[in-house]
C-alpha cells in the first residue's frame, strides 16, 4: 500500500493584487509564485510558505518601528 499524503493548498484568498514589490497584498506570494502554483512540487510549495512566513514577518517589523 502506498501512502498518499494531502497536495498543500493555495494561500490564496480571492483579493490577487500585487503591490509595488510584485507581492499579493493578500496571500503574499510573488506574481510567479503566483503564476507557478499549479506546477510546482508540494516541496517547492512549502518553500514558497517559508518565505510567505518571512515576508510577513518583515511586514510586521516595518509596521512596529
């Protein structure tokens, strides 16, 4: 029996714009991460979630002072 493990799913959340820095303003993936999602491994889409997680990170540390 193989496992089967559950594909990861889209950060997406239906706003799709991208600001000044090519980063949805909502999801906070790049326009090719965007464009690339469907073909991408589920290793490369965790990788994009990492740097969803820095991104937002950095957003936050901007806001803070």
């Amino acid at each position: 029996m193989t496992e089967q493990s559950t594909p990861v799913r889209s950060p997406c959340t239906g706003v799709c714009a991208l600001d000044e820095q090519d980063l949805c303003i909502a999801c906070r993936r790049s326009g090719m991460e965007i464009a690339e999602w469907g073909v991408m491994s589920d290793e490369q889409k965790l990788e994009v979630y990492s740097l969803i997680r820095e991104r937002e990170l950095a957003d936050k540390q901007k806001r803070s002072g």
